[in-house]
C-alpha cells in the first residue's frame, strides 16, 4: 500500500471508531437510550473497550497469515481506541452510577471483585498508551517497547473477565469474547512454541 | 506530401488535469468514508435498537382506584412519581424470553393466552383448575401502586391492578399443614423461547411463606395502567410482593400448590450464596457481588437511598422479627 492510501485507511479506522460514539451521543440526547440510560452507556463503552482491544490483538496474526505487512500500521490506532472508550467506560461509572464520589467508588469497588480486576485492565492501558508514541518505540528500543506492550494481553484478560463476573446469568456474550481472546493468545502461544524449536533464520524478527 | 493528422497522438488538452484527478480520487475517498460510517452506523443499530413499539393491550373493566388517604399506612398506594408506561413495558427481566432486558418486548409479541388456565392445588380443601376467566371473578381488580426494586440494582413505581393473593388462598381453603405456597410459570419452550436455552432450569418457581401469601400488599396482579399486563410484565397473571427483589414475582403463573416444606425457588437454586428464599429487599444486606444500599430508580439521574423492605417495613416488619435477616437473605 501506498503512503497516502495508507494515511487514507487510518482516517477511514478514526471515523469508524467515532461512530458508536456519536450514535451514543445522538440517542441519549434524542432520549432514546432506553429505560436505563445509565447501565447502557455504561455497557456500552464497556463492550467497545473489549472490541477495540481484541481488534488490536488481531493486528498480528492477520498480517503474518496474510503476509499483508501495512496492517501493522493501523494497531496504534486501534489500541488507542480501545484506552479511549476504556476511559469512557470508567468515567460513565463514575459520574453516572457513583455521582463523581471517590470514596463511594472505592467502597463499591471493595464490595465488586470485578470491578477490581476492570480497573487494573484500564490501569495497564495507561502505559501502553503513553509510550505509544513513535519518539517512545525510538526511546525504548522495539525489544523493551515489544515486552511492555505484551501488558495488552493482560488487560485483555482482564477486561474479558471483568465482564464475565458482572453478568448475572447469561454468560453468551463474555464467553464469545473469552474465546476470540483464546484463539488470538492461543495463536501466539503456537508461534512461540515454533520459534523456540524451528532453526530461525539468520535474519529473522521477532513481532509482538 | 499529404500532411496526415496523427490522430493517435494526445494533445496536452486531453490529459486530465491533476486537480480533476486528484478530486475525482478525493471524491471517490468521501464516498468510501461515507459509506463506511454508515455500514458501521447501521450495524451498531443492529445491535443496538432503539426500544420502541406501541403496546396496546385490552383496557381492565372496574379497576378500583386506590384511594390516596386511607392508604398511606396500607402501602397500596406509594406518594412517589409512577414510572412511565413505556419504560415499564421495554424493560423487563422475564429470561423466558430474552435474557435482554431490552428485549423482552419484542421477543414477547406474539406470546397468546388464549385459554390460560391456573391450577391451585396442594394442602387445601378445594383444589381447582380456574380458567382465567374464573380466577379473575374472585375479586375485582384494584389499583395499587408499588414500589418494584430488582435484585440488580434499579427501581420502578408501578401502578399495578390486582388483587390480594389471600382472597384465592381464602377460596381454596388451605389445611393446617399448609405452610408454604410454590408457584410454577408456564413451561412451553415453543411459545417462550428463552426456555430453549438452559440459562435457568425450567420452569421458573417461586414461593412465600404462607403469612406472607396472606400478607395484603401480596397481590396476584392481572394489568398495568389500568390495561391487562402485556406478555412481558407477565402476562395474564403475575405475582406482586412489593417488599421482596423483583425476581420473586413470578410471571406467567400456571401452577400454584400449598405445601407443608419451604418450596425450591429458581434463582436461588440457580446461586445459593447470591439469592435467597426470602429475597426482602434489605440496603444492610449486600449481595455477595454488589451493594444493595443504593438503587438506580428508572426514569431518574443518580442514585436513591435503598429503603428497609423496599419501603413496607411497617407493613410487613413482624412478619420477619427476631429473625437474623443476614442468614435469611
């Protein structure tokens, strides 16, 4: 792919990932989010989050599948995407279920267990978010950069278990996403087994 | 020589000028943009429709309105706003059709009573199988308008119509061994489609202890808003037991059996240590996953002060005294 097909691809993700925003904005005030505005936008940002991260994890084994290198270009984009509605989801929470108080937001988070295991998905976004940078990947060096950014794998984990919990009978949709998750962890997993007896090339690169 | 036009060659006229080109390719570009935005525009409505549909459903003859003053200490009628028809009617939890609140509504549409009947039958002197017709002649409708707080978390101000669950139990006169009421909801997984998925073990059960079946805020509801209940509040016939979690007024009721042993009831069978028999709505008593002192009251901003026995603690208090309520959740 060209460089400017390439910058138009990235606009086209940056409107896409603004769309279930504006739809969240246009129906709430259109008042037609449902009888509880609140849980929906709070679900809602939530399941983005875990969208947009399963998306950024999907980066890699597509490219090497597909050999399609420009895809790497796009899972910058993506991650940040799924930080960004990550925040939402978090602030939504605390305005809207907590009123803005810190301390009954601590209290509840002591009572909810899942709410524990979200925030510490949403806390080991930050610092892949920060060095998310192309100045940050020269600073770190790929190797450093590549080992800090496996965190994501964590926050997925994280993030899809925090969803598990919360569901009060029907686990459907977090175990569809538990097994998208698999299969992209479980991917990796093969390809490191392979990496670890298969003769490498003298020039080969490891990717994250 | 006879000068022969080159008609191959393409005078500099002819080349599309790079700024058409490149606006052609821009225009091209808006156009995919565009048309992405609402691919993905549309499939998020796909997965998020917006709740509508009128529901109409037959308006309740002789609906006794409760009278404001007399029934202050009754608790028949609570002095708070009534949540409006539509939230009532769009947000339901009923896992015998979807185990998406939003999406009951629909998934109910077509549910048909037609020919219901309710069998009351057990510890008592005379069981009978009433059609609704007959069930309903027992006592007139009566207005009453309740406080609903779920088990999840939120709140709604319903004005039900319905009458006091003992007036049936007076019918069937109970025996002395009778000390406890089972409920059973239709089980028919053609006609309700959530029960072809095993979310919960079919059919849903409930049960109350026999003085809180005879407690007069218990009612066997048959409307809403002066209409016959829609199929998903609970059509044609639901229990009311306006101090408890919303998940013990079971919906759809077929079966109504007086038993001498505490009945099996779903939701706790389904999670012991998370719902109880009991199931009195109490700020003091967390569930084991959250906290129980706030609720989400539908059709407000913020959060409201949960109330000891959703409210009715003068009304039904001494049903539950020197009973250790943490134990019996």
């Amino acid at each position: 792919m060209k460089e400017n097909d390439i910058r138009f691809a990235k606009l086209l993700i940056l409107v896409n990932g603004l769309v279930p925003l504006a739809l969240l904005v246009w129906d709430q005030s259109h008042k037609q989010l449902g009888a509880n505005p609140q849980n929906f936008l709070i679900l809602t940002t939530g399941m983005m989050t875990l969208i947009f991260l399963m998306l950024t994890m999907a980066v890699t084994p597509l490219r090497k599948i597909t050999g399609w290198n420009w895809l790497i270009q796009f899972r910058r984009m993506l991650g940040l995407y799924a930080f960004f509605y990550g925040c939402l989801h978090f602030l939504c929470f605390f305005s809207l279920d907590r009123g803005f108080s810190i301390s009954s937001t601590l209290t509840e988070m002591v009572k909810r267990k899942y709410l524990i295991v979200g925030s510490t998905a949403l806390i080991l976004m930050i610092p892949l978010a920060i060095t998310s940078t192309n100045a940050m990947i020269k600073r770190m060096g790929g190797k450093r950069w590549r080992a800090l950014h496996r965190l994501a794998y964590m926050a997925a984990i994280a993030g899809v278990i925090h969803y598990y919990m919360q569901v009060k009978a029907d686990v459907r949709q977090p175990l569809v996403f538990g097994a998208v998750l698999a299969v992209l962890l479980g991917w990796r997993f093969v390809q490191w087994q392979r990496s670890k007896t298969a003769p490498k090339p003298a020039h080969a690169v490891k990717q994250g | 020589m006879i000068p022969v036009k080159d008609t191959n060659k393409i005078s500099g006229n002819d080349i599309t000028p790079p700024s058409v080109y490149f606006n052609r390719r821009n225009f091209i570009r808006t156009g995919i943009l565009a048309a992405s935005a609402v691919a993905t525009g549309v499939a998020y409505r796909k997965l998020n429709p917006v709740a509508s549909g009128e529901v109409k459903t037959a308006k309740l003859e002789g609906v006794i309105s409760a009278p404001a003053a007399t029934n202050a200490a009754s608790g028949f009628r609570v002095d708070e706003p009534e949540t409006s028809f539509d939230d009532i009617t769009h947000y339901n939890n009923f896992y015998e059709f979807s185990t998406d609140k939003e999406g009951v509504a629909s998934a109910a549409i077509h549910f048909d009573t037609k020919g219901w009947q309710v069998s009351v039958e057990g510890l008592v002197n005379k069981p009978k199988v009433f059609s609704l017709d007959d069930l309903l002649k027992i006592s007139p409708p009566e207005e009453r308008i309740y406080r609903m707080r779920c088990v999840e978390g939120w709140s709604m101000v319903i004005p039900w119509a319905g009458y006091s669950l003992s007036k049936l139990l007076d019918a069937v006169e109970p025996t002395s061994a009778a000390k406890f009421v089972a409920f059973e909801t239709l089980l028919d997984p053609k006609r309700m489609p959530g029960q072809r998925s095993d979310v919960l073990n079919w059919p849903y059960v409930e049960g109350l202890r026999m003085d809180e079946a005879m407690h007069p805020l218990a009612i066997l509801a048959s409307g809403i808003y002066g209409r016959s209940l829609p199929p998903q509040d609970g059509a044609p016939i639901r229990l009311v037991t306006p101090w408890k979690y919303g998940f013990k007024g079971i919906k759809s009721i077929v079966k109504i059996k007086l038993v001498a042993d505490q009945p099996r009831t779903s939701w706790s069978e389904y999670a012991p240590n998370e719902y109880g028999f009991y199931a009195n709505v109490n700020p003091h008593v967390d569930h084991p996953r959250w906290s129980q002192a706030t609720e989400q009251r539908i059709g407000e901003s913020g959060r409201r002060p949960t109330l000891m026995f959703n409210g009715y603690e003068e009304q039904v208090g001494h049903l539950y005294a020197g009973m250790d309520l943490r134990k019996n959740f």
